[in-house]
C-alpha cells in the first residue's frame, strides 16, 4: 500500500507569539496585494462606510471645539488627525467629507487640520496619491499621507509637506484613529490559571506541498500549536504593562488571553511625539471587559487573505488609566466595538465631547448601525415597500455599497412606487454618487444610478451619470448601449447613431442594436416609416 499523507513541514518551533513568523508572512501579504488586499480578501466595510464615518467626524469636530474653548491659543497650530494602517483609503474619504460637511455647516473655519493617512506599504500611499475622490483634499492640504510602521520606532514624516511630525509640531493633541488595525499587528498571548500566569509558545506546521521558496503559500492551511511556559515576573520590565498582567493573575480564574504587545509599542511613540497629548477611536472586534476575558480557549486565528485576532481592548483601556489618561469602553454587543482612549486629558473635562462620545459609541454606535444594516441585508429580497429601502438608504447615509446590494431588487419595484418617493430617491442620488470610491473590481455605483433614471424616464440624468461612469467602466457594450438609448429620447439622434455604432463594434453579434442603427439612419434621413417605429 502507497503511503499518500502529505508530509509535514515544521515552519517553527515554541515562539513568543509577538516574535512568530506569522507577523512577518502577514506584513508580506499586504505589501503584495496593496489595495487589492481588500477586493474579497479582507473585510472592512464594517469600519469603512459613511455611517461610521460621520460617527468619528461629529466626534473629532466636537473635540477640536471644546479644545479651542478651554485653550484659545490652539487655533494657531494645527490638529493632526492621523488614521493607522489606512489601507484602500475609503473610510478617511468619508471621513474628510463629513468632517468638511460639519465645518461648513456650522462655520467653523479658523480651526486649522490636516489628515495624515499612513501604512507600511508604499503600495498604498501611490493609490490615495492618485485617486480621483482623494485629489481635491490632497490639493487643499487637508490631507497628506507618511509610511508608518506600528512595530517600528521611526519618524513620521508627512511625504507631501515634507514635515516630521515632532512635539514641536503636534502642539495641539493628535487624533489617532485605529480601525481593523489592532487585531492585525503582533500580540503576546498568555494563560491564567490557579493564580499563576503562563506564557503561549507557539509551533507552526503545514503540508509540505503548501511550501514555495521556503515560506507557505497559503496562511489557511498552517497549523498552530502551543506549549505553556511560566512567565516571569515583570514580564515586560514596563511600569505600565506589568500591572495589567499582574491584574488579570489575581481577576481571572482559568483562561487564555492576548496582549496587544504591538499596538502599545506605537501608543507609546505616539504618546511621544504628541507630547502625552492623544485621543484614539478604535473600531474592531474584541473584548472590553475582564468577565468577557475569562474563561477562554486559546487563542483563535481567524485567516481571510490575511489574519486577525480578537483585540483585548480592556488591557489598552488599562494602560491609557496607568498613564493617568482615561478609557471609554463600549458596552459589550454582539460583533464590532467601538472604544475611545485619551492621554494627556480626561474626556468628561470636555463635556460636548463626552456628550458625542456617549451619542455616537455608547447610544447608538456603528457596531448597533451594522447589526441593523445585517437584517436589512439578509432580508431585502422580501422588501415590497420601496419606502422601506429609501428609508435604509437615508439611514446609511446614501451609502453606494448598500445600494450596490438592492439596486436590482429596487429597480423591479419603482413601477409601484408613489411619486414623492421616487422624488425623494432622485433628489439623493446626488449625494450616492457624492460617496462613491473607486476600488479595482468592483461594482460602479455611477453606473447604477444611471440605471435608476433611465428605469423613471429621466433621460438626461441618466445619460450625465453613464458619461461619469465610463471612466470607471470602460468600453463596455451594457453602457454605450444604454447611452445610446438616452441620447434617442432626448433628440440627440445623430449622437445616438454614432453611440449605436460603437456598441455595435463591443458586440457585433447583436441584433437589436443592429436594428437601432437602421432605425436611426432612416430617422435622421426622414425616410422612417410607419411599420419601422419601435
């Protein structure tokens, strides 16, 4: 009998967890894939819409105010906003908009501001510098971007301005804006039980034939193990950090836990450069309190493309306290949390912004948004109200993903739809195609809307937004055809000839666009005749 097991490759062996290959085969993945890392790889349009956007805008706008009223002088330096491992760059569009929304709306326009998207990857710096939603930002340097790497000490230096963020710099506190980054860099992970604390040593292994040039092809397939060593006292040698653990050895009773052992080494530089100035909003997946600690298994990878980890974000509530800063921990919900931290400053001193903050991550949160969004998702098939759609539309805040999902389904019901909602839909396309951000394969939403005004007759509407969608599209037939017919009903006939014509040659086996072009011919000519008219 031939023996078909595939052998075992041992990748390593009994690693601390923060030094396992596994941080270094991610940071090689999203530095190959670049934007593309999040084309039906990585999720993140949970932190990543206009809903959760706007959350952070009210909240940082709120901020920057109560700041300038308790210390005038701010005015005359900027605030830095800075997102960690920005990644395509759709949630800092939403955000800069919605922020530039709310300063126009109330007038502020004496409070100075600058953007700072940053990742480790050039890949993605050359995308935001190039995309066409980004540029009118950029121009008016509201945004600029740096290289920053969350495991590495190293200046932040602005690529645009040319300028290294320094104390000297960030005198007004930095605002630090941390989504679905968390749980990506390096943790530590640790057992409690009996009252004694435990190292996680990690082994990694996989199949032999998941091996190429001595590294493994696919992180799904790598099989983690794990051995248990006491840990030492003071583990870190941290003032900071040894209490927690030293915490979590008297509070819990028998479980595994992880330790963001990355994400504090960047608060702490963070914490540097800001002069001990820093108010963070994170949304991720996690744990916020010690009960939800207790009484875990080991820790759980989740790979999709890359990987990720639940973030204790009780732990870095408790180093923000030991630094004499405060934590605001969203109560526990099912998916997503949001928490804010603050350094430098307690929250409640700054009562509008305490009052946003209870507003927008304790009251209704975009972790509550989502879970609401999520039944409307699963179920818009059943919807025969297009009030009902219109309305999850306006709650998203015209959000072009969702329409992307109920757009066929919202097509099929606009003959039954009364007159003041196809208004009210129409009126807010503007404000869909406003929120579009191009990414590579994906779905163009201008192109959709298109189909909205051409399915309610409104030809010229639908003809602007198939003319804004052929950038994006491309030599398509679907959409030179569509073109073509708008041009037809609005008079346009020598340029629907001409639109014919060119959708013949994307698809020349079709005959009804054939058909359209004798039609038009015998039109301009005047030679139609009765039996010809379609």
């Amino acid at each position: 009998m031939t023996d078909t097991s595939e052998r075992k490759i041992t990748i390593e062996q009994h690693k601390r967890f923060s030094e396992s290959a596994l941080w270094r085969l991610q940071r090689e993945y999203f530095d190959k894939e670049g934007p593309n890392a999040w084309v039906n790889q990585v999720p993140f349009y949970i932190t990543s819409n206009p809903f959760i956007a706007h959350c952070y805008a009210v909240i940082v706008f709120t901020f920057m105010n109560d700041w300038v009223k308790k210390h005038p002088d701010a005015k005359n330096n900027t605030f830095y906003i800075m997102e960690l491992g920005t990644g395509p760059g759709r949630f800092s569009y939403y955000f800069v908009k919605s922020l530039e929304e709310l300063r126009a709306a109330h007038g502020v326009t004496d409070i100075k501001y600058c953007y700072v998207m940053s990742d480790f990857t050039k890949h993605n710096i050359k995308y935001w510098e190039e995309h066409t939603a980004l540029k009118p930002y950029i121009e008016k340097g509201l945004i600029d971007y740096a290289l920053f790497d969350m495991e590495t000490e190293r200046p932040i230096t602005l690529i645009r301005q040319n300028l290294r963020l320094t104390p000297e710099i960030l005198v007004n506190p930095l605002t630090v804006f941390a989504n679905y980054i968390f749980d990506t860099v390096s943790h530590d992970a640790f057992t409690v039980h009996e009252g004694k604390t435990y190292e996680l040593l990690f082994s990694l292994s996989t199949d032999e034939k998941n091996m190429e040039n001595n590294r493994p092809v696919d992180m799904e397939q790598i099989v983690v193990d794990y051995n248990v060593h006491e840990a030492k006292p003071n583990y870190y040698g941290d003032p900071l950090l040894d209490p927690i653990i030293e915490n979590y050895k008297k509070q819990l009773t028998s479980t595994s836990f992880l330790f963001p052992v990355g994400s504090f080494n960047a608060l702490k530089l963070l914490r540097k450069l800001s002069n001990n100035k820093l108010l963070v909003i994170s949304t991720d997946k996690g744990y916020s309190t010690v009960e939800q600690l207790d009484h875990l298994g080991h820790p759980s990878i989740s790979f999709h493309g890359s990987f990720s980890m639940m973030v204790n974000f009780h732990a870095i509530g408790e180093y923000f306290k030991n630094c004499g800063g405060d934590a605001v921990l969203q109560t526990p919900r099912k998916g997503i949390r949001t928490s804010v931290f603050a350094s430098g400053f307690h929250l409640k001193d700054l009562p509008e912004t305490w009052h946003e903050i209870e507003e927008r991550v304790e009251r209704f949160s975009p972790s509550d948004y989502f879970t609401l969004h999520g039944r409307m998702r699963d179920s818009y098939q059943q919807v025969t109200d297009i009030d009902i759609i219109a309305a999850h539309m306006e709650f998203s805040r015209w959000d072009p993903h969702i329409y992307l999902k109920v757009s066929g389904h919202l097509i099929s019901l606009l003959p039954q739809a009364d007159g003041e909602t196809l208004e009210f839909m129409s009126k807010n396309m503007p404000r869909l195609a406003e929120n579009y951000y191009f990414m590579p394969k994906t779905e163009c939403i201008l192109f959709e809307i298109g189909v909205f005004f051409h399915a309610i007759k409104n030809f010229a509407d639908a003809l602007h937004y198939y003319q804004q969608a052929l950038k994006y599209v491309g030599e398509q037939f679907g959409l030179y055809y569509n073109m073509a017919l708008c041009q037809h009903h609005l008079e346009k006939n020598e340029d629907a000839l001409a639109t014919f014509k060119h959708a013949l040659t994307l698809d020349p086996e079709s005959k009804e666009t054939a058909e359209w072009i004798t039609f038009m011919e015998k039109t301009i000519a005047g030679t139609i005749e009765e039996k010809d008219i379609k």
